[in-house]
C-alpha cells in the first residue's frame, strides 16, 4: 500500500504541469465535431463489425463529444480523465503481473516503471492519445479476463480495444501465447477472437483509403530501418538500447518470453509505419517490455530494485523534463494563435472563410481549420492556406478573416478583407 501511495504521488509530482498544456491540433478538429454526434451514432459504430474508412474509433472519440459538451474549450479538465486512465493501466498491469506469479515487489517496481517512464509520455499528456490509453486499458482487461478463463468478458474487452484503436487486432496471437505458455491449451475459445482479428485486419487493409500517404502500410526494408531504431530508442533513450531486451529471452523463463512475444506483436503493425512515428505508439508495446523485465528481475533479490531505481530515475527524469518542457512551448505558442483567432471570429461572425500566411509549428491545417470552426461555434467552415488556389479565390469573390501569423514574435494579426 504504502509503495502504491508512493508511485502515485511521484506521479504527480513529476506530471502536474500537464495541466498547463494546451490542445495539439487532432483535440482540436475532434473537439470541433465530436459533441455534435448524437450518442446513437457511437453505440452503432461500437457494435458494427466493419471497418469504419473514416477512421471513426467510438471508444475513443467519446471521450472527445462528452469532454467537448462540458467544458468546451477549457483544457485542465480534459487532463484528469487521461491521467486516470493511466493510473488505472498502472493497476491493470500490476494485476497482469500479479497474476503471471511475478513477487509482489517485482510487480510494483514493473508499475513503477510504466507509471513514470518517459517512453510514451505523450500518451498521458495529450488528450489525442485516449485512444491508446483505452486500447492498453481494454487490452489488458481482455488479457486479465482471459487468465480467469471469463472468455466472454474477455471478447468484449478485445471488441472494445479494437474500437479504441485498431492496434489490437493483434491481441488473439498474444491471447494464444498465453494459452500456450501458461493455460491447458484450451484453443477453442480463441476462434471467435482470431476469426474477428482477421476480418478486421483483412478489411484494413482492403479498404483502407489512405493509399500513399503517412498512414500508408510500407512492407518495406527501409520502413523497419526507419522504426526499429526509433521505437528501440525510446525505452531507455539510448540509441537501439530497447532491443537489449532481448537478451533477457536467454534467462528461459516463460514470463519473460511472454513479454517480449507480447512486445513484439503490438509493434509489429507499427514497423510498418515510417510515417507515423510517436512516442505514444510505444505506450501498449511498453507493457510487453515492463512484464519481460519485472519477471527476469524477479530472479534477483528485491534489494536490487534500490540500485535499478538509483540508475534510472534520474535519467528518466533528464528526458521528462526535457520533453515537457519542449510541449509547453509548443502549446503556449498554439494557445497564443487559437485564442486570437477565436476571439475574433466570435467578434465577427458574418465572416465565415479564413485564410492565414502561416500556423504555430505544432498544427497542421485541420487544427486550424477546427479552430476557426470552433470559434463560429459551427461545421463545415473552411480555413485556407494563402497559397492555395481555392484561397486565391476566396480573396477576390467574398469576405475572408486575411490572418498573419508571425512565429518568431508569436503574434497573429487577423483583419478583414473585402474584395475589390
């Protein structure tokens, strides 16, 4: 209990800035349409067993149409819920271990680890990476479920990890692992589970839209040569330092085995992004990692983790701070931008186009579109980059908001444009 308490208020400690932050420009567009989905749309898409080319994930755009109902764009609440999340995976993990025989104080230095690692901070920084939280929440309640042999309860945790972000179709080939390793090899449950996983996967595949672009599937040489050493990298943010892990495969112990299987499937899709390469990506996969070394440590005496504690915490605590200081520049500079321009929309809001020189380095078109969205309190508004011909074009036939944004001094000048 008291070791409990402890990781929970170093957890604090080391993240309340979170609360500073601001919206990354995915928040923004999903916070510009999600309150308005009326709650039958996410019950029908929840259910469906189709893949949704829009990308539409039920599980983890609730979270955006319920937050955005409440509190709009008021961003400190929208951090509780993903902190909870979190802590809640930090249990679930602990049980995972707990129930894989890994010694009580092994376990609580795994959990330890997940809780305060750096390697996928963005996951319990950012609202956008809900998606990946639930995915890890669902995931191990599937898993957990599945070890108390409660195989429907297990199901419908998997469904909703899937619905939460499509990264778990590969839990059934960790399910059987288990199986395997640990159960009577009781297989037959499994089918509904692979016979699921495969027609999701075939169907992402088949119909996927995004046919060159980031989220493009490269089955390519160069591809893995681009995400192996950066998903190797982040676990101890030492160059290719990850796959050391798999040295631990020699102790020939069936829970390490297990950890890094479980590991290795939940990054297999991502090897084959190069386009879409982010830390919180790595927030599921870390499990994997966390049971493979809370099970070979376990072989040592607890005073070891003393020792480990002394190495890491300060090197982990270098790249967190590091990296929360480098996202709340970006999000003071983004809040500096969005707040102006939707203070002026709300002043002017016959003016219905915009169209800007330039945005804060962190945002991409769509967050400045939903941010002009946002401040009309409307959909479907367009937002245009100056050197667009549909820009061109708005300039000389209508109105426009005509937005300056100057990064270096972070100030954004908006006025209206009439044409001639």
């Amino acid at each position: 209990m008291i070791a409990g308490v402890a990781i929970l208020l170093a957890f604090c400690a080391l993240n309340y800035r979170a609360y500073d932050g601001f919206f990354q420009d995915d928040e923004l567009d999903n916070i510009s349409w999600g309150p308005a989905v009326p709650m039958s749309d996410f019950a029908v898409a929840l259910v469906k067993p189709t893949f949704d080319a829009s990308n539409f994930r039920p599980t983890g755009h609730l979270y955006f149409a319920l937050m955005g109902r409440a509190f709009g764009m008021d961003f400190p609440p929208y951090m509780t819920p993903i902190m909870v999340i979190h802590l809640v995976n930090v249990l679930l993990l602990f049980l995972l271990l707990r129930r894989l025989s890994v010694p009580v104080w092994w376990a609580l230095a795994g959990a330890g680890f997940f809780a305060l690692s750096a390697t996928a901070m963005d996951a319990y920084w950012k609202p956008m990476y809900v998606f990946d939280l639930l995915c890890a929440t669902f995931s191990m309640a599937s898993l957990l479920l599945w070890t108390h042999r409660r195989w429907v309860l297990s199901f419908a945790a998997f469904w909703i990890a899937y619905k939460a972000k499509e990264l778990a179709v590969m839990l059934p080939f960790v399910l059987l692992a288990y199986e395997y390793l640990f159960g009577g090899k009781r297989y037959l449950p499994l089918i509904p589970f692979f016979v699921t996983s495969l027609s999701f996967g075939m169907q992402g595949i088949l119909l996927n839209p995004n046919k060159n672009n980031d989220y493009t599937f490269r089955f390519t040489v160069d591809a893995v040569r681009k995400t192996v050493p950066f998903y190797a990298q982040r676990l101890f943010f030492v160059p290719f330092g990850g796959l050391a892990l798999f040295l631990l495969a020699l102790l020939r112990d069936r829970r390490v085995w297990f950890g890094l299987f479980l590991m290795v499937c939940f990054l297999f899709t991502l090897l084959f992004l190069p386009g879409r390469l982010f830390e919180a990506y790595a927030y599921l996969p870390l499990v994997g990692a966390v049971i493979a070394m809370a099970a070979a440590g376990s072989r040592l005496k607890p005073a070891w983790i003393l020792l480990a504690a002394a190495l890491w915490l300060p090197w982990n605590y270098r790249h967190l701070h590091r990296e929360q200081q480098a996202k709340l520049a970006g999000d003071d500079e983004a809040f500096v931008f969005v707040d102006k321009l939707q203070r002026w929309a709300e002043k002017h809001p016959g003016v219905r186009t915009l169209v800007y020189t330039a945005s804060p380095t962190v945002y991409h078109d769509w967050g400045v579109t939903a941010a002009w969205n946002i401040g009309h309190h409307a959909i479907g508004l367009k937002a245009l980059y100056r050197d667009w011909p549909e820009a061109a074009k708005a300039v000389t036939e209508q109105t426009v908001a005509y937005a300056t944004w100057d990064g270096a001094a972070r100030t954004l000048s908006v006025q209206e444009h009439s044409p001639r």
